[in-house]
C-alpha cells in the first residue's frame, strides 16, 4: 500500500516586524514623531478641555459645595434647577431679556455681514474697476488695526448718529467686518479663475448676473466659514456692548453676566460680606454654560457644513 506522504505547510505567526511595517505604512511616521504628537494632544485637550467640563459640572453644586468638594466632583442634578429659578428671578427676568438682545443682534448683523462681504469680496477678486487697489489696501490696514485703536472714533461717530443706548449702536459696527471681506476676497481668487470670469463675460454675462449664477453658488464654503467666525466674534462680544449700551435692558448676555458678577458678589467666597446676595457662584456657572452652548452647537455643525460644501464643488465640479 503506498503511503502518501503530505507536506506540512509552513504555519504563518504572528510578526512583529510585518506588524510594525504596516504600521509604519499606514500612519506614515516613526514612532517618536507618533508618540510626541499624541502626548501633545493630550496635554491640550486637557488644557483647553477641563475648564470646559468644570464649566458644565459647576451647577450642580451648591455655593459652599464649590469650596469643600474637588473641582471635578458632581453634585446633584436638583441644584441646576435652583439655580435657575434664582437666574429666572434675578430682576424681574432680565436674563431672558439680555438672550432675546443676544439673539437679536446677532441674527441681524450676521445678514448684514453676508449682504457686504459676499459681494465685496467677489468684487474685489474679479471686477477691475477704480481705486480697487486702494480699497483692498484699505481693507488690510482695517483688518490689522487693533479693535481697541478704533473704539474711540466708533463712539463719536455713533454719538453724532444719534446711536448710542440703541441696537444699531452694536448692530452696525459688526456688520462691517474686514476680515470677512479679505477671506471672501482671497477664496473667490483661489476658486474663480480669470479663465471662467473671461468666458462668462464672452457669452454676454454681465458682472451682477455673474455674480448670481456663479458667485453665489460657489459661495458654500465660505459663507459657513464667515457665518462661524462672526457668529462666534458676535456673540461673545463684550466691549462694545458694554460701552454702546448703557441701558439694562439693551444689553447682552457677556455683560448681563458681568452685571450679576459685579452686582452680587457672586465670586467672592464669603457672601456674606456683601450682605444679601441674591446669585451665587454656581448661578453664575449656569448662565455661563447656557450661553457657551449655542457656540459649541454652531461649532459642530459649521465644521460639517463647511466640509461638505468643499467636497460638494470638487466632486461635481463647480
């Protein structure tokens, strides 16, 4: 009977410098430049992340909890909602009135910013008229200015208009916004060459229905862009809210909450040396986290927006 004799096949374990290479090869980096980088984004994420979670764990202490207890240690859910019917009682219920001023000015200078830094920008970019160079110089040396340099001019030109302790005082200084100008300027030169503005105007196509058909549809990207940056600049903006706006109930949430931490003492450890204090400390925290919220969500969601207009135009081919 003849035997059949079988090959045994090599059996194939587990090597550490096949693992390794693939590694290599699908990070692309050496594992000192790897491991830097993640020790780093630790170090940051830490850095910039605990105030934030503090921020969010903060009400649901008491005053004295905020002193005795560690900085991360929750308390209980059921002081949030104490600290809020005291921010809801807080002067009559001004706090929803300084949300409502919020939301309004920053509702109406954001369309204002769009109406002027859309078209400007685009005319800027591609439409070769008189002074263009002296205004986009114009537009640099504005955006380089430090805000505080421009304060003061602001005010007497808002004080000759008759705007002072009146919306339009904060509205329309934010509506004007160099820097959204020169990003629409710079994007609309990357996106629309000078080929594309020389055929359409071949083809009989003026510069306003250029602007319509091609300007605007292009314009995805960097709408997300400018409607995250003002929405962000707008709504955590303090100084000129605090010294356009004299009256309580035109003012913003930032300084609403400068207000209650001035009135109240709410920082101070001891409240009682203040006498009655109507807000505490993890009042404060509360308003501070509620108007923290709507920037993180417009973060989240401006980051996808922007993402998928730029995937939009390069795979359709806008």
């Amino acid at each position: 009977m003849a035997s059949i004799t079988m090959r045994q096949q090599p059996r194939r374990g587990f090597s550490l410098k096949k693992a390794y290479t693939h590694w290599r090869y699908m990070i692309g980096l050496d594992p000192a430049s790897y491991l830097f980088r993640l020790v780093m984004l630790i170090l940051f994420t830490l850095y910039f992340g605990l105030p934030v979670l503090w921020l969010f764990i903060a009400p649901t202490k008491t005053h004295k909890e905020m002193s005795d207890l560690p900085s991360l240690a929750i308390g209980n859910l059921h002081n949030i909602v104490d600290s809020f019917n005291r921010l809801a009682n807080y002067n009559r219920g001004i706090m929803f009135t300084w949300a409502q001023n919020s939301v309004l000015y920053v509702t109406v200078a954001l369309a204002l910013t769009l109406v002027i830094t859309i078209p400007a920008g685009y005319l800027l970019a591609n439409v070769n008229f008189r002074f263009r160079k002296a205004l986009l110089w114009a537009t640099l040396i504005l955006m380089l200015l430090p805000a505080d340099a421009t304060v003061l001019p602001m005010y007497m030109e808002l004080y000759l208009m008759k705007l002072i302790n009146t919306p339009w005082a904060v509205i329309l200084p934010a509506g004007l916004a160099p820097f959204g100008v020169y990003l629409t300027y710079t994007y609309y030169k990357t996106v629309m060459p000078r080929d594309i503005v020389d055929a359409a105007k071949v083809d009989g196509c003026g510069d306003l229905h250029m602007f319509w058909w091609i300007g605007l549809p292009l314009a995805q990207s960097v709408i997300a862009m400018l409607l995250f940056t003002q929405f962000a600049t707008l709504w955590n903006g303090f100084f000129n809210a605090l010294l356009f706006l004299e009256r309580d109930q035109l003012k913003t949430l930032p300084v609403g909450i400068w207000v209650m931490a001035q009135q109240t003492g709410a920082l101070n450890p001891n409240p009682t040396a203040y006498g009655k204090v109507l807000l505490l400390r993890p009042d404060l925290a509360l308003i501070s986290t509620m108007t923290v919220l709507p920037v993180i969500i417009i973060f989240l969601f401006s980051q996808r927006l922007i993402v998928r207009a730029a995937t939009a135009g390069a795979i359709q081919g806008e």
